[in-house]
C-alpha cells in the first residue's frame, strides 16, 4: 500500500509539474490570448464576408486544428507516465488525421464541399469531446483548465453548427461566425485573467 501511495503521489507531482511548465498551452496567458485572437479574427471575417467565407474559413480551421495537435501529441509524448498523456496523444492524432484529409481534400476532385465540411465537423466534434472526458479523468493531477474547457467547448459548437450547415446558407455561417467571435473573447477575457493571476 505505501508503495502504491509513494507511486501515486509521484505521478501527481509530475503531473503537477507539468501542469505548471512553459509548454503548457493552457497555463500561459498569452497562448489563450493567440487562440482568442484567431478565433475572434475567424468569426469576425464570417460575419462579414459570409458568402465567400465557406472555403477559407475551412482551411483556417483545419489549419488550426492541425498545429494544435500537432501540439497534443508533442505532449502525449513528452512523458508518457502522466495520467494526461495517453489522452493528448489520441486527440492529436485524431485532429490531425482530419485536418490533414480536409486540408488535401481542397484540390481533390473527389471529395465535395460537402463531404469535407462533415468531414471535419466530425473530427471537431470528436476531438472536443475528448478534450472535455480527458479534463474530467485528470482534473485532480492536471487542475482545472478554464481556457482548454472554453476552447473545447468551442470546438464542439463549431462541428455541431457545420454538421448542420447548408451549401450557400448564409444565415448558417453567420451564425458559425457569431459563436467564433464569442468563444474568441470568451478565451481572451480568461487570457486576461491569467495575466492577472500569474501577476500576483
């Protein structure tokens, strides 16, 4: 028993340091910052242009959706003795896969608008929805991550409003840019709060 009590205090300071290292994208202030801006930029961009927006916004997203986890699984991999890892690993390589066949499926004459866009609803969705599990199996070793919950659910919204967006429905990407630009200041209200908190 104290072995297993020394074992599992060990994997909380570790996880407790990697709670509070540099690479953390939650922990910094200024990451939430970078992904409220971008959200905000997105969501702005749709409500203003959204007849020309579809395309682009979709490569944003996918494009977005790569590095972040292209991030996941650098840090699924870091250290794999954390109780977070095997969760980040599997987002990231989920939200890869569906970047990259969306991003490729741009010049391909197979796959249609349609099919890319569900294509990466789906992945959102399920790449949010880990993000919310993992944050619930971890919270005790990880703490609890303000900014990560925002942006997954974030995530979520997004692929449930794609999914059930229409070709040409500009009233769909208007509302699409609405929740973008929401969670965007949502993030940087939070991003703020860090700066505050780590100011202390």
């Amino acid at each position: 028993r104290n072995k297993e009590r020394d074992t599992r205090m060990q994997d909380n300071a570790k996880d407790g340091a990697w709670k509070g290292a540099p690479w953390n994208a939650w922990q910094n202030w200024w990451t939430v910052g970078i992904q409220g801006i971008i959200a905000l930029a997105i969501g702005v961009f749709m409500l203003a242009n959204p007849r020309g927006a579809s395309d682009v916004i979709r490569f944003l997203i996918a494009l977005v959706l790569l590095l972040a986890s292209l991030g996941q699984i650098a840090d699924g991999f870091r250290d794999r003795r954390l109780s977070s890892a095997p969760w980040e690993a599997l987002r990231g390589g989920i939200g890869v896969t569906v970047a990259v066949l969306t991003l490729l499926s741009a010049g391909s004459n197979y796959v249609r608008d349609d099919g890319a866009r569900q294509m990466l609803a789906i992945g959102l969705l399920a790449y949010g929805v880990l993000g919310i599990v993992s944050i619930i199996f971890t919270i005790r070793s990880t703490g609890f991550k303000g900014g990560a919950i925002i942006a997954d659910v974030l995530t979520i919204a997004l692929g449930i409003l794609l999914l059930s967006a229409r070709s040409g429905d500009t009233g769909g990407t208007q509302l699409l840019g609405a929740v973008a630009a929401v969670g965007g200041i949502a993030l940087l209200g939070y991003s703020w709060y860090l700066r505050g908190k780590s100011a202390r």
